[in-house]
C-alpha cells in the first residue's frame, strides 16, 4: 500500500475528471520542508510561525527570523509559501512575554490579537517576512481575524513598514500576498466584505469548530462537540468558497480536516482549491482525489448540506466511499 501512495509523488493533483487543487504541507519550521517536498507536497499552505518563538529563550530578532523565511522560501522555490504570522496566546505562551492571566484565553488576547496589542513584537515579524520575501513565493496569512477593520489595520501597517524598509534600501525586491485564516464565524459569515481586500482565504477548522460549536477543543468532556461534518460547518465552509471565488480569489483549508480522507469528497463538492495538512497525509489524498469525479462530489455537497446533523452526513459519505474502493 505503501509503495501505491509512493506512485503519486510526482503526480498532479487532480480528480479523475480532471480538477486540479493544490496539496501542501503545514510545517513548523525549516526543517520540516524536506519531508513536505519528499511527501509530494507542492506548497507549505501553512508555516506556523509560533515555533520559531517557543524554541527561542528571548524575542527572535529580525535577523533570526528573516534567516527563517529566507530558507523556508529558497528551498520551496516558485512553489507558494503561507507564512502564518504569530499565533500565540489561547494555549500557547512564551516565557519573555508578559501575558496576563485570563478568563477565557481561546477568546482573549491571542493571535492577530495579541500582535496587534504588541506593536513592537508584530513589526518584527512584519519587517522580516517582507525582506525575505524576494526568495520565494510568499503568502502572509493573518490568524484569528475577526473584523475587517483589523485586516486594514495590518494593510496599513505593512504599507508603512515596506515604505520604510524602501528608504533603507530601495534595491529591496518586495511582493508578497496577503491572506486571512478563517476560523472564526463572524469572518466567515462576512466573507463576501473579506474576499474583497485578500488575496486568499485558509479556513482553520481546528479553531472554527471550536468557535462554532462554542466547545473548547482542549476539552475533553466535549470532544463530542468537534463535528467537522456538522451540516452548520459545512454551510460556513460553502459560504467561505463561494465568497472567494465570486471574487477570483482561492481558498484552501489548513485545519486537521483537510488531511481527513472521509472529508475529500466532500470538501471537492463544497469548491476547496487547496488543501494543507501534515506531510505524511499527502500522498493518500491525492490517490484518493485521482478516484473522484466532480458531478459526484457535488451531489455529496449538495445532500449534506440540506441535513440535519454530523451522523447523517457521516453515513452518507461512508457508503459513497464504500463503493469507490
Ligand atoms: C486551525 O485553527 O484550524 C489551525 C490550522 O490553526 P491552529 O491549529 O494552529 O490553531
Ligand atoms: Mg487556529
């Protein structure tokens, strides 16, 4: 089985009919990127930027950081990279950052959040992403965005900055794309109002799971409550699909859900045009996707959408998968 999957490395991604996504890795840092290339992936739809600032006893400087992009971005090459600013605070804490103890710390001070709070600390990252970005292909992905006026507010912010990084050296080459995780409903639910200032949306079903649902995903009393197959998910992720594509833009998924193989078909029907998981999952999915037919995937969207809960989604897709094998 193992050797089957292997077959699909160099392969395109593409359904049996032809529709082509892009399958990338989430990484933590640099030295994830060999097994994202050897596992076939052709694009790092997620770098998550927090473990460069966990490993790090102080605040990583420019320089460090830079240096880490820099090398994430030269060894991917032309293929895109998403850059995940900062997403600490919820469960993640730093050791030279004062955080104060919260009530509610997955609906407090965390990710965009907490950047946006700490000037200094986001226009570290901001400086650095957009120096390294003459090396690659890179894609700035905000984190936990709520409202569009804080996706102004970092628009605005990274005008400044590469205003400023110009006039300290105008031979800088800087292009960059920018792009929101969805992950939070209120976002979701304005997608149409987003799609309109990104180049692109990543929807993060880990955290818009745990906020649709309101059920701490660290909990395990109510796990059961983590229902990616819930016809309520599926409808934000539609709306999501739809707002971008109305507007030319794509939208990929980074959450656990996107490496699920019951999920594909599904999330095919529902517009999906990249998805990003951990490496080792690449392979199986896209021998999955080569199995796939559009009309199919389309009619699975369709019916789960008009469902009533997860169980009913659930068993329609295990019989479509059943007669795929
Ligand atoms: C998500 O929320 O789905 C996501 C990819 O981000 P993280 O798991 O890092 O919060
Ligand atoms: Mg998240």
């Amino acid at each position: 089985e193992k050797h089957y999957f292997k077959t699909f490395r160099d392969k395109k991604s593409m359904t049996m009919d032809g529709r082509h996504v892009e399958l990338g890795a989430n990484i933590g840092g640099v030295e994830d990127v060999d097994s994202a290339l050897a596992n076939g992936a052709e694009c790092i739809g997620l770098f998550r930027t927090e473990f460069l600032y966990m490993e790090s006893k102080v605040h990583p400087s420019e320089e460090v950081q830079y240096e880490a992009y820099r090398r994430v971005l030269e060894k991917m090459g032309d293929k895109p990279v998403v850059v995940r600013t900062l997403d600490i605070g919820g469960d993640k804490e730093l050791d030279y950052l004062k955080m104060e103890h919260e009530l509610n710390p997955f609906l407090g001070n965390r990710a965009l959040r907490l950047c946006l709070n700490t000037p200094e600390l986001f226009r570290t990252q901001l400086r650095a992403l957009l120096k390294a970005s003459r090396w690659g292909n890179l894609h700035i992905m905000l984190p936990m965005v709520a409202t569009i006026d804080e996706l102004r507010e970092v628009k605005g912010l990274l005008e400044e900055i590469e205003k400023e990084l110009l006039e300290e050296d105008a031979s800088l080459g800087i292009g960059y794309k920018l792009g929101i995780m969805v992950e939070i409903p209120a976002t979701a639910i304005l997608a149409d109002v987003f799609a309109k200032e990104v180049d692109f949306f990543s929807i993060g079903t880990n955290d818009l799971i745990q906020y649709t649902f309101a059920a701490d995903r660290m909990n395990e009393k109510v796990a059961y409550l983590y229902q990616p197959y819930n016809p309520s998910l599926l409808r934000l992720i539609k709306m999501v699909a739809d707002a971008a594509h109305k507007e030319g833009k794509w939208v990929g998924m980074c959450g656990e859900m996107a490496g699920e193989v019951q999920a594909l078909p599904l999330l095919m029907g529902l517009g999906l045009d990249e998805f990003s998981m951990s490496a080792p999952s690449i392979l199986r999915i896209r021998a999955l996707l080569s199995k796939v037919r559009m009309e199919d995937a389309a009619q699975l969207a369709e019916a789960a959408l008009g469902m009533e809960n997860q169980e009913q989604v659930g068993t329609m897709i295990k019989q479509y998968m059943d007669k795929l094998e």
